[in-house]
C-alpha cells in the first residue's frame, strides 16, 4: 500500500491493548472511526492502536476518486450548457 492509497472501511479490527473486537466503521489519516458493538456509540481510535488480518482491508486508489470527481464537474459544466447556451 503507497500514500495514494485509501483503506475502505466496514472491517473487523482488534484493540491492542485490551483484546477487544471493533467493527471500523471510517478510516481517517490517522484515526479510525469504530463500533465496539451493534448499536453502541461510535469512538474515535488511533489507527496504531488496531491489529487487522490484512486479507479483510479493501484498498482504493485514490486516482479512481479523483477520475470521479473530474466526471462530476464535466456533467456539471454540460448541465450548465444546456440551460445557458450560448447566443
């Protein structure tokens, strides 16, 4: 995994210290967003405190985010076209 990589989340991950099973729920630069149980509040975690099985992470490139977001703002540049034509 390089830095143009981002971890997906919904994985389940361990505490480092106390053993306990986490669902994570939203992973940060350097934080991860997890449910220590089904409908229990969510806390903020370090990422250095959580042990993972490395098969369950799902990784994206961030190139594909950003490929998006250039599709979002060309259908948004043709929208404007569209109802402002040009005289």
């Amino acid at each position: 995994m390089d830095e143009d990589d981002e971890i997906l989340p919904d994985f389940e991950a361990e505490i480092d210290d106390d053993g306990s099973r986490v669902w994570v729920t939203a992973v940060l630069e350097r934080t991860a967003v997890v449910e220590p149980a089904p409908g229990e509040p969510k806390v903020l975690l370090n990422r250095h405190r959580l042990l993972v099985d490395p098969q369950q992470l799902r990784v994206r490139h961030l190139a594909s985010k950003e490929a998006a977001r250039r599709g979002r703002e060309a259908a948004r540049q043709l929208r404007l076209q569209e109802h402002n034509p040009a005289a």
